[in-house]
C-alpha cells in the first residue's frame, strides 16, 4: 500500500484557485519545494472524494462516486467522474469495483485501510460481508469503525476527519474528548481500534470554548515527510501545531490558513486540506 510518507506529488482542482485560501496555499507549496499540479476539468474541489485510490505505485483503484448526499438533479452537476479530467498523471493499471466509495473515507497505512461503517449505508444492495470481501480484496486487511449518522455536520461520514494513521499499528484521533456528544462515538471507536490491536493516541485543546471548527486539524495533507496542517484563526491553531509536532517528531509541521475553506458547511459540507488534494508516487 502506498502511504503518505512515499508520496512525492500532489494534485487539486483547478476550482481551488477561486478561493481567497489559494495564493497563500500556493505560495507554502513552493517554499516546502512540494511538487503540485492542478486538474483540469472538475465538478467540484473536493478532489479526494473521486479521484482514484493508489495501493501500489503503478496501480490504482477507481470506484464509484455517486455518494448519497448528492442525489439531487442539482447536486448531480457536482459529481466528478475523474476519468473525464483531461491533464490526469500516468496510471498503469487500474483496478475497478462497483461499490460506492468517498476517498474521504479511505485512510491507509502499509497494511491496513481504516473506512467508517458510512460505506454500507452507501451500498444498501449488498450484505456487510459482501463490502467486507469486495474491500479485502482491493485493500487487504480492513478495518471498520462507527459514524454519528445524527451528525448533522458530518453527513458524509468521512474517516480523514476522524483518525490518521501515525504508524501501521498506532492511530491520532480527533479531539471527540472535547465535545461531550461525541464520547459515545469516541469511545466506540476505541473498542474497534483494541479489537484489533491498534493503539491511539488523542487531541485534546485546553480551551475553555471549543470552536466548531476544530475538526481540521486532522485534516492534515502529508506528502512524503512534510505535513500540511490547516489553521482556522482560533485558540487552538498554536495547540494544535504543538501536537502534531510532538506527535510527528520525525516530520515538518507547516501550517496553512484554510478558513476560506473549513468554513464552507453548507449545502455541500466543508473539508480541510487532505479533502481538497490527491497525494500520490509519481516517478
């Protein structure tokens, strides 16, 4: 499985540049020497969510991306079938299923892909085993856990937004402890996690009022030992840097001022900086 820490190169929509957040993201990209390009031709900037999975660095695989979210005729026109962007980089192979997937949800490591339990809703023709076996076998070992589908802020029931990987048997979960609606969800999560053996550390921020927006911290983009963290203009943003440095010791801690984008949870939800970009191993 291709992990962040090998990828080399980084994509977004070429929508991203009409956002105010652009210039500066662009800007930071340059200064860390991280290579990026921009793809023609999308419906949307939420280019993680369609554009394929790479589990080797010559195979990738295409999904179906028709998320239930976006089930209106208008918000069909928002649906981005990848293989219509004219600019794509090279891809040897591809492995195509039928199962309905968000890339959003796909969080991986060199043995295993964390998703949430949002991918059965999103396939309610088929048996939880049958998305089991159909997962195993484009990813190998799976591992599933909950999603507050009450959320009204998380109907997309995306893992990016939930659990990071910092090692193949370690994860960094989002600060659930802050808001005390989410212990139940927290704690579900942990019993997942020790099930399959798999520690976790967890965000806390000592503030005194939580922003709704503290989510996207998490929503970090990695590409090869640099680590873009989005900051929101709040309390936490130095907190949060502080963490992810000390938990990332090995890596470059580079924040980006991404409100422009984090605060965009309207009709289409909102998204950070791992929703926003498709890292991959391009030689």
């Amino acid at each position: 499985m291709i992990t962040d820490i090998e990828t080399n190169k980084v994509y977004f929509s070429k929508r991203l540049t009409w956002y105010k957040c652009w210039k500066e993201l662009r800007r930071i990209l340059v200064e860390a020497k991280i290579d990026f390009d921009l793809l023609e031709n999308t419906n949307d900037k939420w280019t993680r969510d369609y554009m394929p999975i790479q589990v080797e660095k010559s195979k990738f695989v295409s999904y179906v991306y028709n998320p239930d979210y976006l089930q209106s005729e208008d918000d069909k026109k928002s649906i981005t079938i990848w293989s219509n962007i004219p600019n794509l980089p090279p891809m040897s192979e591809i492995v195509d299923t039928k199962l309905i997937i968000d890339g959003g949800n796909v969080i991986k490591c060199s043995d295993k892909v964390i998703m949430t339990n949002k991918i059965y809703t999103e396939n309610p023709g088929l048996t939880e085993r049958q998305v089991i076996e159909e997962l195993e076998r484009l990813f190998g070992n799976i591992v599933i856990i909950p999603w507050n589908y009450n959320d009204e802020w998380d109907f997309c029931g995306h893992a990016d937004g939930m659990v990071r990987f910092i090692d193949k048997d370690y994860v960094l979960l989002n600060n659930f402890c802050d808001h005390p609606s989410d212990i139940w969800l927290l704690n579900e999560i942990k019993k997942v996690l020790r099930d399959k053996h798999i520690g976790f550390h967890e965000l806390h921020y000592d503030v005194k009022y939580h922003g709704i927006n503290d989510w996207a911290y998490l929503n970090f983009l990695q590409v090869g030992n640099k680590i873009l963290m989005p900051t929101v203009e709040k309390e936490e943003d130095e907190l949060a840097i502080k963490q992810l440095s000390d938990i990332y010791s090995d890596y470059e801690i580079i924040p980006v001022p991404l409100l422009s984008i984090v605060k965009a949870n309207g009709k289409y939800g909102g998204g950070a900086l791992n929703c926003i970009s498709w890292n991959i191993y391009q030689d």
